[in-house]
C-alpha cells in the first residue's frame, strides 16, 4: 500500500463508539498539564492558520483553540465521539471548527494543506506511526508545524506490548503501538521535522511535542 493510501477502513471504530458517552464524562487526568499544552499550543497559533486536528475525540482541544485560528477541520474514526464534538460545538456558539468521522488514512493528501496540525493522545494507537509523520509532513506547509501529545509506552510500561493485542483481541483496549521517546523523535525526523520542543508533565508522562515541517 502506498504511504498515502487512504482507502483502508480502521478497524478501531467500534472500541471508541462504546466507550464515547463515558470518554465525555470523564474527567482529565492531570488538569493542569493539559491546562499548560493548551497554553503551549495557543502561543503558537496564529489567526490565520489553518489547523488539522487528527483524533479529535469529543472536541474539547478544538474548541478551545478555535477563537485563535482561522479554521480547524477535526477528524475521529469515532462518529459517537463526533456527533458529541458537534453538539458541543453548537453549544458554544463556534463556526469554525467542522468535525467529521474520518480516519487518518481517508484524509486528502493534497500537500501543503494546513498551517498546524494537532496530533494529540492518537499517534501511539496507530499501526504505522512513522507512514503517518511523513503523510503529516506532506500535508504542512514548509515551515508548518506539527503539535503532538504522545505517550511513549516503551519507556513507562514496556510489557504492554505483550498484552495489548490479547486486549485488542477480545475487545477491551483498542491498538496500542509501544514505543520509546528516542524512537519517537527518530521517526520525527526521518519524516523530515525539525523538534522545537519537548516538554513532559512529570516522568513517564506523556510527551508534548512540537516539531516544524522542513521544506521538501
């Protein structure tokens, strides 16, 4: 399949929409490290970016940074999580923000898309991570950056690796790729990104990362 095949449909579908009333419901685990990424991200938007956000979930990050950006375009393979992102989105009274049921895969590859892509609690439940950076670069504009949370499992709980697919297998956990900060921020680079920060809560917490797409 070519890096940017976008026809092959997420099997993880049906773990997130089981569990998308309860997701909304439950509280952030550590409110003042998310409180700092939100913060974080903020001072690197500018009003007229045009922002992806790639496993938006019930669109919480979204709507808080949608006043600073020209639009964002938020995508879940859950449409339980979307249908929740929409109604807050109503809610409150914000236009700019679409949200839509897609997984990473069906996303246009038309290159140099947007300004910021946000990435965040998604890139270690994906199959391919370092396809998915270089998909992600091609769609920033040179210079583009691209804002991740990302828990590098391999550095806190490696032996996940051995039991999340028996979890996966019986329909408990969805897929979970396990991998080291060092690997990450390989990856990254090999994709063609420059870090400009990283920053984490605590030990063994996840990473916050934001890395800008050098020109092609």
């Amino acid at each position: 399949m070519s890096t940017l095949d976008m026809t092959r449909p997420n099997p993880d579908a049906r773990f997130w929409n089981r569990i998308a009333e309860r997701y909304a419901r439950k509280p952030v685990p550590d409110q003042a490290a998310y409180e700092t990424k939100l913060a974080k991200t903020d001072g690197y938007l500018e009003p007229d970016d045009r922002v992806l956000e790639i496993g938006c979930g019930t669109g919480t990050t979204a709507l808080h940074h949608a006043p600073r950006v020209a639009q964002i375009r938020a995508t879940d393979i859950s449409p339980k999580m979307i249908a929740i992102a929409r109604d807050k989105a109503q809610s409150a009274g914000i236009d700019n923000v679409s949200f839509e049921a897609s997984g990473i895969d069906a996303l246009d590859a038309t290159p140099a898309q947007y300004d910021v892509i946000l990435a965040h609690s998604i890139l270690h439940l994906l199959d391919d991570v370092p396809r998915t950076l270089r998909q992600l670069h091609h769609m920033l504009e040179p210079g583009g950056l691209l804002i991740s949370n990302t828990q590098c499992i391999g550095d806190s709980i490696p032996w996940l690796a051995w039991i999340a697919p028996l979890g996966r297998a019986i329909g408990v956990l969805p897929r979970i790729n396990v991998f080291r900060e060092a690997e990450f921020l390989k990856w990254l680079a090999d994709a063609g990104f420059d870090i400009e920060e990283v920053w984490q809560a605590k030990p063994k917490a996840s990473h916050y990362v934001v890395a800008r797409a050098a020109d092609r």
